[in-house]
C-alpha cells in the first residue's frame, strides 16, 4: 500500500516547457515525505498533477492506489492539500471560508460541519479570528487557515505544498509541530519545500527534484549515509599527496593548489596520514569532513537558480 | 523501500495486515452514506449565499430595483395623454401606462432588458468561474473534490437563479409602483381587447419568466466566456461587449439575414403576450433561441472546464 506513486510522470506545458520530466515518485504509507527542490523544478506542478487539477503529459499517478486524475471523486476526499499557498474569498470571514470548502464536498456530513470547522480552526490556532474577514488576515493565519482546511476532515493523507512560505521562523516551528501531530495520528503527510534544513527534523522520507527530474527519493538515513567522508591533506606536493591517496585505494583523488582530497569510504583516517607521512609528502595539515546534509542537498539540486525556458 | 524501514512517525510495522482500507478507512472517515441529491442542493445553497451576500451583487440589485422606481415617478410626472399616436411596443405600453399601472412592469423590463438586467447577470456569470480562479479558490474547490462537471452545473443553476430573482424584483418593484402612482383595474390588451386583472397578471408573470429565460441563456454564455480565462473583470466585459454588440449588429437592415440568430434578438418578443390572441411565433423562436444558445454555451463551457489544466 502506497500513500503516492507514479510512474514516468511527465508535463510539458504548451509552449514546450518540460516541468517534470518522467518522475517515479514512492510514497510510502504513513511516512513523511519531504518533497525538495529549487525554485522551479516542478514541485508544485506534481502536486497539481497528483490532485488531478492538472493533466499529465504521459505517465501514471496514483493516490492511496487510486489512479488520477481519473478516481479524483472517490479518493480526494480521503487527502487534504495546500497547493501553492493559500487561497479563500477574501470578503468572507475564516469560519465561512472553510464553510464553503466543507459544503462542495459532497461527502461530508453537514450535521457535524460546525462542530468541524470549529476543531480544525482551533487545531491550527485561529478560533480568536474565525469571524474576521480573510481579507484582513496576515500572511501566517492565511497559512494557518489553508491548513485547516485540509483538517476539516480526517485524512489518511495531507499534501502540503510549501506550507511554511512566508511564516517567520515561530510560525515555521508551529507548521513543524503540527505536521509531527498530524503524522502522530498514522496521516501520510507529503510536504515540499526548497529548504532541506525546514522540512529535515520531521521527514522520515524525502525526494529531491532538480529541473523537473527526481535526482534523489529514499529515506532520509540513506541520503545521510551517502553523506561520504573526504580526506584533505594541505600540502605543499598536492600532485605527489594525490597519487598516494589514489594508490591507497581512496576514491575521487584530486590534486588542488595547495591540498589533495579524496573520499574516505570506508578506510580509517590514521592508516592513511601514516600513509602519506611514510611517502614522504610534507603533511601540512589532515582533515576529514563529512558533508552536511545541506552540502550534500545542494551538490544533488545544483547552486542558485534554475530557471531555463 | 517499504513501510518497515519507517522510523518513528506511522503504524508500526505489520501492525496493519494487508491493505489497511476497509476498517481504518472506516474510523478514520466517520461513515456518511453518500446522499447525492442533498449534498448537491448543500453545495447549490453555498453558491447562492456567495452569490447573493456579495456586498457587490446586493448592491447591483438595489440600483436594478430603483429603476422602476425612478421610471415610474418619471412617466407619473410627465404622463402622455392617452392615444398620443406614435407605434412600437414603448409607445404603445407608455400609452397604455396612464390607463393602467399593471404597464408599469412592461415598460420596466423592456428598457431594463437593454441593459441593466444584462448587465446584472453579466457581473455574476463572469465572475463565476474566472473569479474563483483568480482568487485560487477553484484549485482548493477542485481539490475538495468538488467535482467539475458538477460544481459547473452548479453554478449554472446559481446564475439561472440570479437572474430569475433580478427579473422578478424588476417586475415586482414596478408592480408595486405602479399600482401607486397609477389606476389599476381589468386590463386593455395593446390590441384593445380588455382581459381581467388577474389575467393581466398572469400574463405578467409569463412576461417575467420569458425574460428570465433570456437572462439564464446569456448567463450561460457568461460561463462559458468565464471559463476562458482567471480575470473575472475581463469575462464580465466580454459579456457585456457581446450584448451591445448583438444589440447593434441587430439594427442595422444589411445584416438582417443574420439578426434571428443573435442572441439578443428575441428578448422583446415578449410584448405579443400583451395581444390577443397571442402571437406565438416570436415567443416559441425566443424560447428555442434561448435553449440553443443554453445548450451550446453549457456543453462548451463543460468541455473546456473539464479538460483544461486549473494552473491559477
Ligand atoms: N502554467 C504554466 N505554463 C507554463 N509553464 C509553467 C506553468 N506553470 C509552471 N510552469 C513552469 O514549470 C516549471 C516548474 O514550476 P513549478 O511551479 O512546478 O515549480 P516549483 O518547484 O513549485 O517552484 P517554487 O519553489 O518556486 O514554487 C517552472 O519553470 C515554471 O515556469
Ligand atoms: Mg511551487
């Protein structure tokens, strides 16, 4: 049981943009999923694709194993969704915001809608503004509300796109309890962003997207246990270092300027100085540094913008 | 990849056998029977009350409701003396106004149906899906799910309704006034026949319901030109463009050949149920006008709505 799959999912915008090129997305049931990538690279048109709001080029999608965009009536009721940030109808009031949304779905019990939307308000802290209209609202209870909505009802899973854009690091911290509560009570939650440092602490799972192409999808210790280790040796024959590094049997030996590095892998770091110190190179000095996550997040979705086309 | 390489967050490994559906499906959605019909008039009701709250609308109503009024005191103020000569339904109704209020309504919905009532519905059927879309509220409405081709029809109805209610405060404003500030009693027909009062009114309201079949089969046009594009004000002028440009291209004799077909052609047909005997033929053209044009207009707004990507 997957909560999301697809399979060589792909949409070229009229026009000829390729916004997400064959992807092979697999959530599993019950995880969190974080769905990461730069500006541009197509996370927002997935979710549009997955909602069944816009149509695949060619590939498949599924949602809790119903195909879409075809099984949109029988499955979209069981998954809330924020897609690109908030939206209501700004001259009515939050409480009737969410009364509208709850009224167009047509199997929800109306009897039980007050008693609904009065919980989801409260759940993201908006009860003290449900009378006030949506216009007046800041950015953060614009958010909020967006939120609510997809708690209007139980889910089994809630997409969250971009849910802590424009929220000042308190409200990032609360959209973070939050999504830890709603995947505490066994909801599948898939939430993307651009930043991996924000979504990090909560995901068990994460996929990456670069220029509309998933460069990376497992869980997040296998992204962290591909976080290699380099040796650095500062020295003043980088060529001579690197040739013993290689000979070692270290992977990616590279000569610099002033230093030669090489992946650790699996070797231990003191063989290896002593290594270098009995071929006789000057060691200057001996570093090993394991990548950060971020490094590592960044070398997988390229440095600044991606914006082609 | 599977679920049993989880860390924390989720159901423990195996703890749920095989597809976990049926049972957590069910205590996680609290079972409703699935009851169409009302979850439809629920969904419709939230459409009217969008519709009929907006400041914007009510206000819209307001001023369509001072116009008889205004008329009204206009013609009592300047009454034409009776048989004054001249001919077309305005001349003949204002003739008939100063014998009878009952005219009142008539001469209120045919300078309205130029256009105010137009413009009434324009406003509304525009904005109906381009105006959701431009506020993002169709992709949340759509994720919900609500359904395309039923939150279409939806607001089908929706406008349909707005326009029977702007016909009806149209012809009960000036029913009102009119009984004011002007006789009424049986009712002389513009072909000089005099029918009862209570037939007058029933003809009246038969007057009423024709003009709001021409008002729903416009809305119709209105949502489908709605669905064309995320900036409702734009739809809304399209509307209103396409109505004077009907009105206009109407008038001008070289291009008769092709008046029947424009769809404001048979709006002020109604006046031959002011005769007896009723002429029929302008009211059965109107009637089939105004359906062609409601069934052309809905199934390409059906098509485009449901087969094209929701990117606002
Ligand atoms: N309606 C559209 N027509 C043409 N191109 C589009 C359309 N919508 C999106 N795109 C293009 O598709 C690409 C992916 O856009 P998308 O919104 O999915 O990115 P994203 O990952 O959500 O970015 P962000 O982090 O900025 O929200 C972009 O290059 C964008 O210009
Ligand atoms: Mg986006």
């Amino acid at each position: 049981m997957t909560a999301i799959s697809t399979g060589g999912l792909t949409k070229r915008f009229r026009g000829g943009q390729l916004a997400v090129d064959h992807i092979d997305l697999d959530v599993p049931h019950g995880c969190v999923y974080g769905f990461l990538g730069p500006n541009g690279s197509g996370k927002t048109t997935t979710i549009r694709m997955l909602l069944g709001l816009a149509f695949p080029t060619s590939g498949r999608a599924t949602l809790l194993d119903v195909p879409m965009p075809g099984g949109a009536s029988q499955v979209l009721h069981r998954v809330g969704s924020l897609v690109e940030g908030p939206a209501f109808y700004p001259y009515l009031n939050g409480e009737d915001n969410l009364a509208r949304m709850d009224a167009a779905d047509r199997t929800a019990d109306p009897r039980t809608a007050g008693r609904r939307i009065g919980a989801a308000l409260d759940r993201v802290g908006l009860l003290p503004a449900a009378k006030k209209r949506y216009r007046n609202y800041s950015l953060g209870m614009k958010q909020r509300l967006a939120i609510a909505a997809g708690l209007l009802r139980p889910r089994e899973l809630i997409i969250l796109d971009e849910p802590t854009n424009g929220l000042d690091p308190q409200g990032t911290r609360e959209v973070r309890t939050l999504i830890r509560q709603i995947a505490a009570d066994g909801t599948t939650v898939f939430v993307s962003s651009h930043l991996l440092a924000e979504v990090e602490q909560i995901c068990s799972h994460v996929g990456v997207m670069r220029t509309g192409r998933l460069v990376f999808q497992g869980p997040l210790a296998e992204l962290r246990r591909s976080a290699a280790a380099r040796v650095t040796v500062r020295t003043a024959d980088p060529e001579a270092a690197a040739k013993v590094l290689a000979a070692l049997g270290l992977a990616d030996a590279l000569a610099g300027s002033h230093e030669a590095s090489a992946v650790l892998g699996d070797a231990e770091p003191e063989p290896v100085c002593a290594e270098l110190v009995r071929a006789g190179i000057g060691v200057r000095g001996f570093t090993v540094d394991a990548p950060s996550l971020e490094d590592l997040f960044v070398g997988l979705t390229g440095e600044g913008f991606d914006v082609d086309g | 990849m599977s679920t049993a390489d989880l860390p924390a967050p989720g159901p423990a490994p195996g703890a749920a056998p095989g597809p976990v559906p049926a049972e957590r499906a069910e205590a996680v959605l609290p079972g409703v029977k699935p009851r169409p019909v009302w979850s439809y008039l629920r969904f419709f009701r939230s459409e009217l009350r969008l519709i009929f709250l907006r400041r914007r609308n009510l206000l819209l109503l307001a001023v369509t409701a001072a116009f008889p009024l205004l008329i009204g005191i206009a013609l009592r103020l300047a009454a034409p003396r009776p048989g004054n000569g001249g001919n077309g339904p305005g001349v003949a109704f204002f003739n008939s106004l100063a014998g009878n209020g009952v005219f009142l309504t008539f001469i209120a919905l045919s300078s309205l149906l130029i256009l105010v009532l137009p413009i009434v519905v324009s406003v509304v059927a525009g904005d109906s899906v381009a105006g959701e879309a431009g506020y993002g509220t169709l992709r949340y409405l759509l994720a919900v799910p609500a359904g395309r081709t039923r939150l279409l029809s939806v607001k089908l109805l929706a406008i349909a309704a707005w326009g029977l209610c702007a016909t009806f405060v149209v012809s009960a404003v000036a029913l009102v006034v009119g009984a004011i500030l002007f006789p009424v009693g049986p009712v002389t027909l513009l072909s000089g026949v005099t029918v009862p009062l209570a037939e007058g009114l029933l003809r009246l309201l038969f007057v009423t319901l024709y003009v709001a079949a021409a008002m729903a089969a416009l809305g119709a046009v209105g949502l489908a030109i709605s669905t064309l594009t995320e900036h409702a004000i734009g739809a809304i002028a399209a509307v209103m463009v396409l109505v004077v440009a009907s009105e206009v291209v109407d008038q001008v004799p070289q291009l008769a050949a092709i008046g029947p077909y424009l769809p404001t052609h048979w709006w002020l047909s109604f006046d031959s149920v002011l005769r007896a005997p009723v002429d029929t033929y302008g009211l059965l053209h109107g009637l089939l006008s105004f359906g062609v044009y409601l069934v052309l207009a809905g199934s390409f707004a059906w098509a485009r709505f449901t087969s094209a990507d929701v990117t606002s």
